[in-house]
C-alpha cells in the first residue's frame, strides 16, 4: 500500500510552537524529509509517517512532552480547510460528529473515528493508521486536543468533556491536560478520545447557519469525490478502531463504512486484498503497542485484539513471533534503554 498522506494543515501551527519552546521549526522539518514549504502552504500532501515522527521529535528536542498539546491549544477550526464551514455551520454536535465520519479524508486520511453511546454518555474514539514504527504520543494529544477544540466551539467555552482518555502513560506533569479537559484525564486507557454527555449532542450550535452549511456542503461533495481513499486503507482503519470493542468481523466493519459485506468483499478483491490479512496485519501493529505498555495485562490486551480467551490469544501470538507473549514482552523490556 502506497504510505499514506495528509494537507500541510495538520502543521498549522507548527512553527510558531516550536519557537515558543527554543527550536528552529525549519530544521526540523528539513531532517525529518518533510518539504520546508509544508509550513506556509497548508494544501501541500505530505507524509503521515514523517508527520508523526516530527511531532515527536520536537518533542524530545525541546524536552516538552506537551509538544502536541500546546499545539492543539492554539488550534483553529479554519485549519481544517474548505471543510471547516460545513463542520462549523452545523446545527448540533451530533450532525459535527456525523459530517467529520462523511468527511475524514478530507480532514485526515489516516484518522479513524467512532461514535458510540454507553448510557448517557457518549464516547468519540479516535486512531490514526500511520506507517509509523515510533511512538505516536504527540500526535494522538494533538488529534485529542483539536476534538475538543472543535467542540468548544460548538457548546461554547465553558465546556468540558466528561473524560479524555489516552492509551499511553501519564506523564510527570499534566497541568495543559487539565487546562484543555478538565480534572477527569484518563492514561493507559483503552482507546484515545473524549467522553460527553449525550444530552450535549443535541445541543444547538447559536452559529449555525443552514444556507452556509447547504452551500459548503455542495463544494465540498466535489472534493470529497476526488480524495475518497482506497477501501483497503478505509478497512484498516475500521479494523483499528473496532478490535478493541469487542472484534472486527467482516459483517460489523461493512456496516461500519456503509456498504454490504459482499461489496466489501469484492472491492477489497479488487485492491488485491483479503480481509482476513488486514485483520492480522491490523492485531499484529497493535499487539506491540499494547505490550509495549507494562499497564497492560495480558487477559486486557487479549480482550482488546478481539480474542475472549487468553489460551487462543497466546497460540495466535505464538505462531505470528515465534515466542509467547509474556516471554516477548520480558525480552522487549530487557533490552530497552
């Protein structure tokens, strides 16, 4: 699969958060292979995996593990490009929410997003499917971050979500975390996102305004048609997000993307690519990840790879790295700096 891209937009801000924090943003992006005119043309593609890697990188340069934060903090609605008036001019958070699901390729190729409802709660998941072999912490509080953004400024200022929740561990300080999304910030979680109440859903956006809306939308269909993304690269991204809510089979991850399972099937088919082999490729991306983090048990990393028992979690791992996985996961931590 060709590595995938995103707008420039998603390093909006870059530069002026560098600075803030004593680095040369035009250095950065220069190391990392990302074209330096990234910066101030937010429609050039560039790539996701050297997106991601930049972000960490900066990170680690400047000793800010709140890199990605402080640039969600500033982030515009705006920097989501033509999209941006149809999410912005919608009537309620439910119909931001449906219309970021119909437009993520525009919004971010590589993002994945899921609404669900648990009570009167409802949680927004987000995964990124990015040919990244590095740690991806900046970039999932950036996307975090920028969701929440977006729903302030629908509800207003004065909200908050429920939770936000990240699967990494926490860090020494969360002062911007708490700034951003409150006193409840979950680490070491089971998905990266935020949790609201469903009553917020239905909430009115005062900005509204439905003729801007209609015409946005009609502009935007023309792009939409034009970046729609390969339905192996759609798939896995449902795979990303599904397996941890309880298995990603062939049926839930065509309903998931809106079409029947027989022209999942054939379309995948068509792209040279059977479905059985992304989900493997999928449990295999994220079982490092997973085990990875020492929080992590390994009944809960198993229940998250879509498996209901431990025994047949640890003959799959078996036979994909050669090891069973609390011995690979010993060996992983031995050798870590």
């Amino acid at each position: 699969m060709a590595p995938s891209t995103i707008r420039s937009a998603a390093l909006a801000n870059f530069a002026d958060v560098a600075r803030q924090v004593g680095l040369d943003p035009f250095a950065l992006v220069r190391r990392v292979g990302i074209d330096a005119r990234a910066l101030t043309d937010g429609d050039l593609r560039v790539s996701a995996a050297r997106v991601a890697e930049l972000l960490e990188c900066a990170a680690s340069d400047a000793n800010c593990p709140t890199f990605g934060l402080r640039m969600a903090e500033s982030r515009k609605t705006s920097d989501f490009g033509a999209v941006s008036l149809v999410i912005s001019h919608q009537a309620t958070l439910r119909d931001v929410l449906e219309t970021m699901v119909r437009y993520r390729n525009l919004l971010n190729s590589t993002l994945a997003l899921h609404v669900e409802m648990v009570g009167d709660i409802f949680d927004v998941k987000e995964e990124l499917v990015v040919d990244f072999d590095g740690p991806k912490t900046q970039s999932y509080e950036l996307a975090v971050g920028i969701l929440s953004r977006l729903f302030r400024s629908i509800l207003g200022d004065r909200w908050r979500p429920v939770a936000a929740h990240f699967t990494h561990a926490r860090p020494a300080d969360t002062g911007i975390h708490r700034r951003l999304f409150g006193e409840r910030v979950e680490f070491d979680a089971d998905f990266n996102g935020l949790s609201g109440l469903a009553s917020d859903l239905d909430r009115a956006n005062v900005a509204a305004d439905p003729a801007l809306a209609r015409y946005a939308h009609q502009f935007v269909e023309t792009l939409n048609d034009a970046r729609q993304s390969s339905m192996e690269h759609e798939t896995r991204k449902a795979v990303y997000l599904l397996l941890p809510l309880g298995g990603a089979s062939i049926e839930r991850v065509a309903r998931s993307l809106g079409v029947h399972e027989r022209t999942l099937q054939r379309r995948l088919a068509e792209e040279g690519v059977e479905f059985s082999d992304l989900v493997n490729g999928v449990r295999r991306e994220l079982v490092e990840r997973y085990l990875a983090n020492p929080a992590y048990s390994l009944t809960r990393i198993a229940e998250m790879l879509g498996y209901g028992q431990l025994s047949s979690f640890t003959r799959w791992f078996a036979a994909q790295f050669g090891a069973a996985p609390s011995a690979w996961r010993k060996a992983r931590a031995i050798r870590a700096p």
